[in-house]
C-alpha cells in the first residue's frame, strides 16, 4: 500500500525513555510502519499507510503518552522563558547556598527556616512544575523519566526540610530546602544549555534551508515581475541580476557570469556560467545578468533535495542507538529500586531518616538517563550537518556508522575516476600536416552535437564547414571541403569505401588497447585515399591519482570495476596505482564482484562502491556503502547511502574521515555517559556526592555530550583550508 512519512516535532522529552514511550505510542496507532524519534531534534519520523487518515490519531497518542506533539506546520513554540526562568531560579536559590560558603571560611550561620521556606517554594512548584506535571504523565502512561526522578528527589528534600521546620524545635533545625531548590536550578540550566547547543547541531541544515528565496523575478511578454516563488513554474524565464541566489533549478539561455555554489558543494571557487550552464537554487550570482528557464522549482530542486536527505539523516538511528533505547527502558525503574535499597541501607544503617533520605535523593538526581539518549543522536546531527557543508550527504545513519569501518572501495571508471568526456588525444596524419588534417575533420563536424565532434571542435581554431554535410548512420559523416570529398568514420567503414588503413593499422592497434576510439579521415573521390586518423579518450579527473594515494596510505584497498575493455580499463589503474581490476563487467554482474570483494575480509570491515551511472546501481545496493557522485543520474544517488555534491574524487577520503570523527564521538559519549552513572549512582548510594553535586554533574553530563559532539563542527577535510 501506499505510504506518507510525516515529520511530528515532540515537546517534554527530556531522556532516551522518553523516546521509547514516544515510539511504542505511535507504533500502536493504526497503519503505522514504522516509527523513529530523535531527541536531540526532537522530532518523529513516522511512516504510515497514506489510507490510514488523519495526524489527529498520532497527536492523540503522544498526548496520552504524556508528550505534546504538533504537526509540521504548527508554528514553533516560543522558548524565550526559560532563559529568564533559570535566572529568577538561581536568584531564589542563591541565598540558601551562602551558608554553606561560608562553612568553608569558618563563618557558621544559616538563614532563618521561614526565609528559607520562602525562597525554596516558588522554586520548588513553580519553576519545578514543568518535572511535576511531565512525571506525572509519564507515570500515568506506565513508565518512567528524568522528570519522574527529579521530582521524587527534590519533594524528598523539600517534604523533610518542612517537617523538621515544624517539628523541630531546636534552634537550628537540619534543613535541606538548599538541595531541593539548587537540583531544580542546575537541571533547568543545564536543559537551558543543552537546548542552545541543540540548536548548534542542526546550524548547517538551517543554513541550507536559508538559501531558499521567496521570490523570484520572472520574465514574461517582455515584461519582469517579482512573483511568490509558488508561483513559478517549469519553463519561466526568471532574471537573476548580481548578488541575487537563484530561486530556482535551471539552464542559462543568455548572459554570462560566475557564482558561489559553496554552500551547496562546499566549492569554494566560483564556478563559471554561460548558455546552457546548469544553474542550481540557493547559488548567488556574483556579477552578471543571467537569464535563466526553469527547469525545477519547489520540492524538486537539487537544495530541496539536499534538505530532505540531510533531514531525513539526522531523524535515523544508527544500530548502536537501539541497543541504547533498550538499556534506557529499564534504566529509570532500575535506578529507584536502586533508591530505595540506598534509604533502607542507611536506615538500618545509622537509623537516621533524614541521612537516609538525603542519599537517596542524591542517587535519583545523579542517574538520570539524559546523558545517554542525547549520546548517539547529538554526534549524528553535528556529522552530516558538518558532511553536508563539505559537500558531502550522508541519506542515513546507516551509512554513516558503515562507513568508517570500510577497507575496501571498488570505483566506476568512465564519470566516476575519468571526466566521462571524450577529448582528442592524438591525430596522426599521413601525407597532411596535424592542423590541415585537424581542419577537415573539424570542417566535416562544425555544427554537430556528437561527443566526438565537439571533442575535435574544442581541439583546433578552425572554423570552416564543409558543403554537403551528410551523417552515415553507425558509420560516421562525409561532405565536400574545398572540392575534396571526404569521408570520416570507423575502419569497417573505410574498408566499405575502399581506404587502404595499413599505413596506420599498427598505431590505431596500439591506441585501441589503451582503451581510445579511433576514427579513420579519408579522400573519397577518384582513387580513396587514407588521410590520418584521429584518437579520442576519456582523460583521467586532476585529482584521481592524489586521492587514490591518500585511500591507499590509510590502508583502503581500491578496485577498479568496469564494463570498458581491459586494455582501457588496465591502463587507468595502471596511471593511478590500482592493483585490482575487474574489467568488461556487465551491469547486472557488479553486485556479484562486489559480493566476491566482501569474501576475506576480517569481521566487521566493510565494503564500499563509487559510481554514478544507472549501471552502477546494483553495485552501490549490493555495497555496505553505495558512494554516488552528483554529476551522475538520480538513479545512482537514490540507490546510494552517500552523495558527493562534486565530482571530486578527494570527497571521497574526507566522508571516510568524517564518518570515523563521527562514529568515534559517538563511541566517547556513551562511554562517559555510561561511566558517569556507572561511578556516580555507588558514589551517590554510598553518601560521597550531595544531592546538590548529584544535580550539578547530571546537567554537566548532558551539556558536555553535547559540547563534545559540536567539536565535529571544527572538521574540515584534508587539505582543505575553508
């Protein structure tokens, strides 16, 4: 059946059991597929049969599950409180820490107990509600979160600290409105902080979907308008004047300029345009007046379908972040067992409940589990974001977790390691000079669309044509020039005509085993006469034989896989150092060497493919990491994990690079995630951390997972100095 994936944004998450009861509520709804929710983007990816109806169903189950969700469109909410929250909170709590200061410096006093009851309250229900009413959903819906802990400690503290006051009638009652205020401060601040560096994580795509105008100007019936870009449509003519970024996909039809694609494919040259260039939306046109038709607007322009797979990348989890959501599940009822016994323990102890209660309170604050959801995802969204401004889109976490553990890459030769343009690359003459004979054979071509006409046109300055111009079929093209008849084409051609080829047979042998077209120019009238011949070959991309040595120097094994012959395909891997070749490989057979590649690798080493035609498809499906270039068909980049947004062969050594930065932040994180609770939940349980620090190292967990994740922000690829 037809399927639709919605984008739901989810508010009150607040740790990675948040995000299993999220999934388990819109996995039950109806016609859904599948589910995935990001903390650190807070949103859900839900995919659901299109007959299914309406969101309402989805928003109502996140609601019982104690969550608000709003569909895509909803405006965003407004968050400018909370900065001003954490401000009057730390106001308010500040008093009640100053006593404890001044036990440092010897000066032992407190504040009243009504003083101090009077600034704890507000903190305690009115900045603390938010943990109140999100624990309390979160009980309702059967399970528990960071806001269920908090709000178990702090009342523990604040409830204890009321009783005593009333209670005790000593002049200095033991008193703990300080723990309970100060833990609801620091969480609220380190929320503040993780929040801002959320919004750090996801810069690179905000900076992509800024690029999109809201108008363009459009030519038309002579006359230039400034139109809503919804109303523009395939085929307008839209002017772009100088410093303005395109609206639209396109093709120049007049004008001449340069423009900034750097964000686009991390280019940082301008690129040139003329007629026919491609244009893509989003570049800034630097200089000239460019006319511009419409070849795709909206949702199907290259920058719209950068910002989905860039989207659609951070909402995907990677395998390691299942295992996480599975721990997180059983994480929050674990840690209030765990609770309880540590009250009971020193209960029974010391006999002192106040004591008791206050570890207590000290292990729940402490083990939150936030740390440990924002792990996995915090490192993702900061990767592909830093990918993409480099010219590199990871489509999935997949991808992105294969990737840095691939030693072998088999490359497509023709588009992908060459230009996948024929240039000339010889012309031997026979009883002309090299520029009469290039003459003829540009005259025999002026005008001409073929590759090798343009080849040989690009190749001489001359500018005459021929009379009597006519194209034989499967053969090649003859004419008149200055009353000789000519004829230029293949051999078997020539043969047909009666054009003795042996003069020239050896070095057309020698060029055809080095992979170049031949093509044979000859005299046609009285006695045929052979002229010369002309050699055409796809030349090698300037950076191929750097990028090869540097995938070889980190010890990437590199194959080359091709369906050209194995003369042309030996003598590439011969110029760029490629021990392996797999030459004259149909289609359909390229899966198949892929699969042989993977044989004999140790465990865990993956195998990826480069290529951009619709015959490398298969191979990049059957790869662990199909790598397209986006030079290539849109085949190609659907069936590929990782698009290249130039054609640079260097790109492909920096998204090895950053997949490995990505993955080993990944694997820092959760270790100190997991090692903070790991040491902090005995040191808390055995009365060595204050339900104050408990609440201090819980917010700084989060923030520095975070921070961690963003230093991906500072990678840039080898050699590039952006």
């Amino acid at each position: 059946a037809p399927t639709l994936t919605l984008q739901l944004p989810i508010e009150g998450m607040t740790c990675a059991s948040c995000v299993t009861r999220v999934e388990k509520a819109l996995a039950k709804v109806p016609g859904v597929q599948s589910v995935s929710v990001n903390l650190a983007t807070e949103q859900a990816t839900v995919v659901r049969r299109k007959s299914a109806g309406p969101t309402a169903d989805l928003l109502s189950a996140v609601e019982k599950a104690g969550y608000t969700a709003r569909e895509i469109a909803s405006p965003e909410p407004h968050h400018s409180t909370q900065g001003w929250q954490v401000a009057v909170a730390a106001a308010l709590s500040a008093p009640l820490v100053l006593p404890m200061l001044g036990d440092l410096f010897g000066q032992h006093w407190m504040l009243p107990g009504w003083l101090q009851l009077l600034l704890a309250t507000p903190v305690q229900f009115w900045l603390g509600a938010r943990f109140y009413v999100a624990g309390w959903k979160s009980l309702r819906a059967g399970s528990g979160s960071m806001d269920v802990l908090v709000a178990l400690g702090t009342s523990a503290a604040y409830g204890l600290s009321v009783w005593q006051l009333f209670n005790d009638q000593s002049a200095m009652p033991a008193l703990y409105f300080e723990s309970a205020a100060v833990v609801i401060t620091l969480v609220r601040f380190g929320k503040w902080l993780e929040a801002r560096a959320k919004r750090q994580t996801t810069e690179a795509l905000r900076a992509l979907q800024a690029l999109r105008p809201d108008t363009a100007r459009v030519r038309r019936a002579g006359r230039e308008d400034s139109v809503p870009l919804a109303q523009v449509q395939v085929g307008d003519e839209v002017v772009l004047r100088p410093g303005e970024r395109a609206p639209v996909d396109g093709v120049v039809i007049e004008g001449a300029s340069h423009m900034d694609e750097s964000l686009l494919t991390g280019e940082s040259l301008p690129v040139t345009k003329a007629a026919g260039s491609r244009v893509t939306g989003g570049a800034i046109n630097a200089e000239g007046l460019l006319i511009v038709r419409t070849t795709a607007v909206g949702a199907e322009t290259a920058l719209a379908r950068i910002v989905r797979l860039v989207e659609s990348a951070q909402a995907k989890k990677a395998p390691i972040q299942q295992l996480v959501d599975q721990v997180s599940a059983v994480f929050v009822p674990a840690v209030v067992v765990a609770a309880l016994l540590t009250f009971a323990g020193w209960w029974w102890w010391n006999g002192d409940i106040a004591t008791a209660l206050l570890h207590a309170v000290a292990v729940l604050v402490i083990a939150c589990p936030c740390a440990l959801g924002l792990a996995t995802p915090a490192a993702i969204m900061a990767g592909t974001g830093t990918a993409a401004k480099h010219g590199i889109l990871i489509q999935d976490a997949l991808a992105l977790e294969a990737m840095h553990a691939v030693k072998v890459i088999a490359f497509d030769k023709t588009g992908t390691l060459t230009q996948g343009k024929p240039v000339l690359v010889d012309a031997v003459p026979v009883v002309l000079s090299r520029d009469e004979l290039l003459a003829r054979a540009a005259a025999l071509q002026a005008g001409s669309e073929h590759p090798l006409a343009r080849a040989v046109l690009s190749a001489t300055q001359a500018n005459e044509r021929a009379q009597q111009v006519q194209a034989v079929a499967g053969r090649g093209v003859s004419g008149v020039f200055h009353g000789e008849s000519l004829a230029l084409g293949s051999g078997p051609w020539m043969g047909e005509l009666g054009v003795d080829t042996k003069a020239l047979a050896d070095v057309a042998a020698t060029l055809q085993s080095h992979g170049h077209t031949v093509s044979w120019l000859a005299r046609t009238d009285g006695t045929p006469q052979l002229l010369g011949l002309l050699a055409f070959g796809d030349t090698l991309k300037p950076e191929a034989a750097a990028a090869m040595a540097r995938l070889k120097a980190h010890g990437v094994r590199t194959v080359l896989v091709s369906g050209d012959n194995r003369g042309s395909a030996q003598a590439v891997a011969d110029a760029l150092g490629i021990a392996e070749v797999h030459a004259e490989v149909l289609p359909g057979d390229k899966a198949g060497v892929i699969a042989a590649l993977r044989q004999g690798l140790p465990h865990g080493a993956r195998v990826a493919m480069v290529g951009d035609g619709v015959n490398d498809a298969p191979a990049l499906a059957a790869a662990d990491v199909g790598i397209a270039m986006s030079t290539g068909t849109d085949v190609a980049m659907a069936t590929a994990g990782i698009t290249l947004m130039r054609g640079d062969l260097s790109l492909v050594m920096a998204a090895l690079s950053i997949s490995q930065r990505t993955t080993s932040k990944i694997r820092q994180n959760l270790f100190w995630a997991f090692i903070y609770n790991v040491v902090g939940i005995p040191l808390a349980a055995f009365g060595l951390l204050s339900p104050v620090v408990a609440g201090a190292a819980m917010a700084l967990s989060s923030v520095s997972v975070i921070s961690n994740a963003l230093l991906l922000k500072r990678w840039k690829p080898e050699g590039n100095s952006r």
